[in-house]
C-alpha cells in the first residue's frame, strides 16, 4: 500500500530521465574525456553485467561486441540464434534492457556514461527508419508551409529525430505531449 507522502514515479519518467541523464553525460563526457581505460572498465561492467542478465534468458551462444558510436556512446550489440525474445514486441525487452543495465552501470562506475545496448543491429536500423521519418516530415513542412506532428515517441526515439534535424536550416523541432503521448513536431522556420 502507498501512503499519501509517497511519490508514485512510472516507468515512462524513469526512462525519460535515463535518457536524459544519459544526454546530458554525453555533454559533460565532451568536457571531462573518459580515458581509454575508464571506458575499458565501463565496457567490462556493462559487458559483465549484460551477460549475467542474458544467463537467465533462453538465447543459447551469444557474442556481445562492442564499439564506440558516434555521439560518444559505448554501443554493445548482441548477437546469435535466437534472439527475438530479447527485442520484444516494437523493441519494448529491449528498452527494459537498456534501462537496466544502464542503470545498474552507472551505479557501479559512480557516474553517467551513456551505454546502449543492441541486438543483432535492431537499434541501427530502427535509427536509420526514423531519420527518414524525420527527413520526410522536414521536406513536408517546408513545401506545406505548416507544422507537422510526428506519432507518440519515446525519449530514446524522440532523441534522434531531434539530432537528425538539428543540423537542418529550414526546419526547428520541439516536443509536445505529456507521459506515452508525447511526440514531436516539426516546424518551418
């Protein structure tokens, strides 16, 4: 039972300040550079941890690799047989995953780097599919001369559709909405 003087915190608000902990960690990241060794450490914690999760899984032989992405991020992509049931339905396993292990990461380390976690490239091309989205409603909103709303995101999502436009002169981008129905527009400057 939850008593009255007890703040009720959803899944949603916990992941939006993941990611944006984890955005804000890449900004400070830039400023203080992690040494090759601190992010040997970070990747060997990420790495072991993962792997203890994924023990409990039914995936069979299982290769995580890892790399560096391009806004700083320590990537681990996992791949093997049959892992699907890490994905889950619209990547939402995947989203727990991430949160977890980039939780119990930065617990362990004592500060925010952002890690991501993959399988088999799902986050990859799931990247490239809403660049295009964002692209698209960008080029629609400057030849119709009116703001285009995108569908409910999440932060992750949302993210890079910002990061996909930043550079992109004619449009601006803002978030509107509030909890799972919050979404992007893009507007004509």
């Amino acid at each position: 039972m939850v008593d009255e003087a007890t703040e009720v915190i959803t899944d949603e608000e916990i992941t939006e300040d993941v990611i944006e902990d984890n955005s804000q960690s890449v900004e400070e990241t830039e400023e203080n550079e992690v040494s090759d060794a601190d992010l040997d450490h970070i990747a060997d914690v990420a790495i072991n941890l993962l792997q203890d999760i994924l023990s409990h899984f039914d995936v069979g032989e299982i290769t995580i690799d890892e790399y560096e992405g391009d806004e700083g991020e320590l990537i681990l992509d996992i791949t093997g047989d049959d892992l699907a049931v890490l994905i889950g339905r619209h990547g939402k396993t995947l989203e727990a995953l991430q949160f977890l292990v980039s939780s119990i990461t930065v617990r362990e380390i004592g500060y925010r780097y952002p890690v991501v976690i993959d399988v088999e490239g799902y986050k990859s091309r799931q990247r490239q599919k809403l660049e295009s989205i964002a692209r698209s409603a960008a080029n629609r909103a400057v030849s119709q001369g009116k703001n285009i709303s995108l569908r409910p995101m999440t932060p992750y999502e949302r993210r890079i559709v910002h990061i996909a436009l930043k550079n992109d002169s004619r449009v601006d981008t803002e978030s509107e909405g509030e909890g799972t129905a919050r979404h992007i527009v893009v507007f004509p400057v």
